[in-house]
C-alpha cells in the first residue's frame, strides 16, 4: 500500500533555493517559530518568517512556488484522484454537452489545464512559512499532525487543511530528518525537494534535529476552500422543500 508520501526531487533549481536562503538570513522580519498554540522551543526550536506577510519582500518567490506546488499536485492528484472525486460531487460538461459527474477515471485523464481549474475550485494554498532549523539545536521535535482546531483563528483554517507540502531548500548530510510515525520513513532533506503528505493524524510526524549543517524549508499546506466560497452563501443558495409533516 501507497505511504502517501510523494517526493518530488528537483522541483526547485538550486539558484532559486540559495537565493531564498540568502534574504532569509537579511530579512528582518525573522521571529522565533511557534506551533498552533505559541512559542515552546521544547517541541519547536527554529527561526521562522511568514513569507506571505510580506508580499513586499517575498511577491516573486511566492508565484514561483504556488506554480510548482500546482505541478506537483497535477501528479498527486492523478496518483489519488479521490481528492476530486471523493468527498465533493463536482459535476462538469462532458464532450456531448452534457453535465456529468467527474470520477476518478475522469481525473486520471484529465489535461492539465482543466485538472488544475478543478483543483483551484476546491482547493487553496495556506500561508507559506520558512523556517531555518539550526545545527545542533533545531528541530521540530515534537510529535503532530496539522489538522486540529486553532486556539485563536475564527476562520479556523487548520480545520480546512487536507495536504501539507514542504521543500527542502538545501542538503543536510546528518541529522534534519522528516520522520513520520506510522509509516516508518524518514525524508533526507535534499535540495529542491518537494514533499507532498496527508495533513491528518495518519501521518503524525516531526523533524529531526539537523547535525551536519543547519537545514532551510519552505512549508505550508492545501486547504478546501470555505465552504462559502465553494458553494456560495445560505442566502445566496436555491431554498429546498420542506418534507410534510405527518399528520
């Protein structure tokens, strides 16, 4: 059976990754990570910056970014269509006219350009974290999983995450590892690597500490789009007849 961990090697060229290193380290809009619930360096040690925040300063690297994570989802979606074609019933106009259901037989042979309509309707990226994990000391050492209800966000947008996507932007030769829990596996961070997993407590993970050298990710997440915004309003939706009562 599928890990449903996919790795997707050399997504990002090297110059893009080492240049993004380099404003990291200039940036002055770095703080301490922190997980869902703040700052405890006992479960998360490492320097972070929301890149998102600063459109400013991360425009360019943020469009380069959502582009491939859309190729790499093109490929996963291809490899567990159900992500389409599961919960939501999409429906779409088929060669005769006609609307029509999408299956999973539809969305493994979809073009790119309309699987990608298809994954932008449903889906959204969230807020794109950078996190520096230092040598010896960093590390995400506690572990979880990325689907729980925020402490303090009304939009609760945790809730709404079905994938987590990471890169790895340099090579760690000792130590950084991604270790998940039920599968056994360990992603060696490798430079331009993109990691694509499922956010649920399936695959509880965490990140080892980096021993060779200090280790550079990208991270961030696919959320459904809220469900105003996938299927409008209450008020703006058609009403529904109300059963009779029995007498």
């Amino acid at each position: 059976m599928s890990s449903f961990i996919n790795i997707y090697e050399n997504a990002l060229d090297a110059d893009f990754c080492q240049r993004c290193i380099e404003k990291f380290e200039q940036s002055p809009n770095t703080h301490q990570g922190q997980t869902g619930h703040g700052v405890d360096k006992i479960k998360k040690n490492s320097i972070d910056i929301t890149c998102t925040n600063f459109p400013d300063e991360w425009t360019e690297e943020m469009l380069h970014l959502q582009n491939v994570v859309l190729k790499g989802m093109l490929h996963y979606v291809r490899q567990y269509p159900f992500l389409l074609a599961g919960a939501i019933s999409l429906m779409y106009q088929n060669a005769e006219g006609e609307m029509e259901q999408l299956s999973y037989v539809d969305v493994e042979k979809m073009d790119d350009d309309t699987l990608a309509n298809f994954l932008r309707a449903v889906y959204r990226l969230g807020s794109v974290n950078m996190q520096k994990y230092e040598k010896g000391q960093g590390g995400y050492f506690h572990w979880h999983s990325e689907h729980y209800p925020h402490p303090t966000d009304p939009h609760q947008d945790s809730l709404h995450r079905n994938l987590v996507w990471m890169f790895y932007l340099n090579d760690v030769e000792e130590g950084g590892e991604t270790e998940f829990f039920y599968q056994k596996v360990r992603s060696k961070p490798k430079q331009g690597s993109l990691v694509i997993f499922p956010a649920g407590f399936t695959h509880t993970h965490r990140g080892q500490k980096p021993v060779s050298n200090d280790k550079y990710i990208f991270t961030s997440w696919v959320l459904y789009q809220r469900a105003q915004d996938m299927y409008g309003s209450p008020q703006q939706q058609e009403p529904q007849p109300k059963p009779q009562e029995q007498p």
